[in-house]
C-alpha cells in the first residue's frame, strides 16, 4: 500500500484528501504544521507527499526545498495560491506538480496515481550499471545520480526524466510539444510553457553559464537539443 504524506493545515481540505485516498487504496497521513511536516517528510517513509504552500512555521517552499536535498519522490503542491509565479516558484523549488484550489480530490488522486507510475517505470526502466557520459557530465541511471566534473547535483524526478530523454537522443531537436507529451502526457492537461521551465531550473544544476548552454541547446521556433560535445 502506497503511503501519501499531506502537510496542509485546513483540516477539511486535509480530511477530504486523506478520506478519498483511502477510499482508493491508499494509506494517508495528515500533518497540519508546517515545521513537524517536513520533519515527518525527510525521515519517514512516504511515496508522495502532498503540501500547501502557506503554512504555520515552515512554508511549503521550504518543505519541498528541504526534502529535495535527499529525496527523489513525487511532490504535489495543494495551493490557494494561483499566481504564474507561485507556481513555477514551485516547481523551480523541487515540486513535480501544481494544484490550484479549490480542485477535484478526483484530480488530486489521479495526478498521484500517474505520479507513482511514472516515478516506479522510469526507475525499474533503468539498465544496471549504465551510465551516460559526455563532457564534464556522468548521468548514473543505475543510482537515479548526475555528476558534473565528478560533483553531484540534485534534480527532481521530472528534471531527471527531461535531462536523461534528451541526453539519450543527442543531435535530435524535440519540440515543447514532443517533450511535453513523453514527459507528462499521462498526468494531467497543462502548458508546455511547463517545459521551458524545467529546462532552465536543469541548466542552473548541470551548465557552467546558464545563459549560453553547452548541453541543452535551443533553436528557436525548433525546440531543444542535447548537444554531446
């Protein structure tokens, strides 16, 4: 049975996910403060943990920030807040996904059932032991680990889904469409604009200057290509 972790401290709207994903098979805890939460979520168990952004003494920012620097797991942010910039704040924190209320505890299901699926094919997909090298980057998809010039860097299970379908097709120019539908077409109806995002949060983490990409090219009205140097 699936263990979802839900930090939200509006004990309804905690209540009703918790009951409907019970009602769906799944084991469900709620924690209301922000601080015990995160606490909860870096040391316990969880296979997806589901947090509002405004909370009582830690916010979910600082939630999601946190569990990144050790885990890989589906975040999924449950938010009021409903902003363009909440929500690629959010996802350039570490989230996977971003829910606006008020929302369907359907949809909140649905999203976390392809979020697991995906999470657990992409890790049973992986070849032992083959690693991906290029210049200065080593992609370990035995480990789930990248290296840049031998020091390891953090990305969320999206970035290192996005970053490891590109790096596997070198030369090969992919449209936002194309990477938009092999990344997240299960999951949910959103923007491609998403897809944009994720590819500046990955070339903070893996390129020396940021604003002049080595790896991750783009050509315009084209798309993105992984450049193998």
């Amino acid at each position: 049975m699936k263990h979802i972790l839900i930090i939200e401290d509006d004990r309804d709207i905690a209540e009703l996910e918790r009951d409907y994903l019970q009602l769906n098979g799944y084991k469900a805890e709620i924690e209301q403060d922000g601080l015990e939460g995160m606490k909860k979520a870096v040391t316990g168990s969880y296979d997806v943990v589901v947090v509002d952004l405004m909370l009582p003494k830690k916010d979910g920012y600082e939630i999601i920030k946190e569990i990144r620097k050790t885990q890989e797991i589906p975040i999924i942010v449950v938010s009021a807040k409903n902003e363009d910039i909440d929500k690629i704040r959010g996802l350039d924190f570490g989230a996977d996904d971003y829910l606006t209320k008020p929302f369907s505890p359907a949809e909140l299901t649905a999203r976390i059932k392809a979020h697991i699926k995906r999470y657990e094919r992409l890790r049973g997909h992986m070849k032992a032991y083959e690693v991906l090298q290029y210049k200065g980057l080593e992609i370990d998809t035995a480990s789930h680990k990248i290296f840049v010039n031998a020091k390891e860097v953090q990305l969320t299970t999206k970035e290192y889904e996005l970053l490891l379908f590109l790096a596997s097709n070198p030369n090969i120019v992919f449209s936002k469409e194309r990477i938009f539908d092999t990344i997240w077409s299960d999951e949910y109806c959103g923007d491609t604009a998403t897809v944009a995002v994720h590819i500046q949060k990955i070339r903070k983490k893996i390129e020396r200057d940021p604003a002049n990409p080595e790896y991750i090219e783009t050509l315009w009205g084209a798309g993105y290509r992984f450049n193998p140097m």
